[in-house]
C-alpha cells in the first residue's frame, strides 16, 4: 500500500510541450462539440467546389461547326407532319440546332442514296423516328445502317424514338440502345433537345482536352 502511495508522488508532471499541445486542442474540441459536429465534419462543411461549367457549344471555335448539321432526322414520309413539328421545335431552341430534313435540304437531281449518306456523315446526331412507316420503307433502314456503320459504338449519336410500335417490333440493330418513348410528344421533344446538347457538350469538351 505505502509503495503505491510512493508511485504516485513521485509520478512525472507533463512537460510544456504536451501542456500546450492539449490546451491548444481544446478550444476546437469544445467548438466541434457544441457546434454538433465533428472536426472532419466541419472540414468537409468549409470545401467549397467550383461549379465544372459547361462547354458553349454555340462558340465560333466550337467543334459543332465542323459538320453542316446537328441532326438528322430518318424518318418515314407518312411520319412528315410529326417530323415537322419536331424540326421547328428543335431549330426554334435557343442553341439554333440545325437539322436536316431530307424532302426539305436535299439537293434536288441528286441520288437518294448519295443524299442520305451524306445527311448521315454531315450530322453529330442522327434521330431515328421509328414508327410503323419507318419500319416498312427500305430507305429508312438503309439510313439507319449507314448511322450505326458511321458510329458503331454509338456514344450518344444515334437516337432512335419509338412511335406506335410494340417493343417487340424494335429493330434488332439498336438493341443495344435506350430509346426514347413517343407517348407524350412535347416530352419526347425534350429528351431529344437534351440528348443532343449532352453530345455536343461532350464533344466540345473533348476537343478542348485534346488541344491543351
């Protein structure tokens, strides 16, 4: 007993250095504890990141401007009407999409397979309104074809809209891509918009990384 008493007199005082070490982590414990938080919590709370702005596609240097069109709309005559509506949507937008709509654009005298080759190699992104009309004209699948050769991989290019066909009926071809749903028209509308800004976005950015 006495022993221990001994120990415990004789116990080393804690040197300066660990005196003001606690005493200088004591104020942000107590700031950590009534705040409710923990230190790592406060850090992450006082990290503010910088927004990643998007790429202008609209730019003069934009790599948008190194085809003549932004979409190529592949679809079926009896589908005009429809596709006329969606060309006005799209070109009224505020990025001014250009589109090319084959009874409109196409140079007249030309060869319809020289003119849908070209509408597909000149185009970022190719819409594929798919309806029972597309699937029954032989134009139609000779331009998809020609879309999926240019871009196998896809990335965003090629669009395909499905309009008053069973699922079943999807061409086998584009299997591999989500499609957009016509059933309510002014939705569609946008999700096409949507796509197609997100590839030239992508398309800028990447053309900007590759030239740093």
């Amino acid at each position: 007993m006495a022993g221990w008493f001994r120990r415990l007199l004789h116990r080393p005082k804690p040197s300066s250095v660990e005196r003001s070490s606690s005493a200088s982590s004591s104020p942000s414990s107590s700031s950590a504890e009534s705040s409710g938080s923990s230190p790592s919590t406060s850090l992450v709370r006082s990290i503010r990141l910088s927004p990643v702005l998007a790429p202008d596609i609209s730019a003069s240097s934009s790599a948008r401007w190194a085809k003549s069109y932004d979409i190529c709309i592949c679809h079926s005559e009896v589908d005009l009407e429809l596709v006329e509506e969606l060309v006005s949507y799209l070109e009224g937008q505020p990025e001014s999409f250009r589109c090319f709509l084959q009874l409109r654009d196409a140079t007249p005298g030309s060869a319809v397979m020289t003119e849908l080759c070209d509408a597909v190699q000149n185009s970022h992104c190719w819409v594929m309104l798919i309806t029972p009309g597309f699937l029954q004209d032989p134009w139609c699948k000779y331009q998809m074809h020609q879309a999926l050769a240019e871009a196998p991989m896809a990335n965003g290019r090629t669009i395909p809209v499905l309009k008053g066909v069973d699922r079943k009926d999807y061409p086998r071809e584009l299997r591999n891509l989500y499609y957009i749903s016509m059933a309510l028209k002014e939705n569609s509308f946008r999700q096409i918009r949507d796509t197609v800004v997100r590839y030239l976005q992508e398309l800028c950015r990447s053309s900007l990384s590759s030239t740093e």
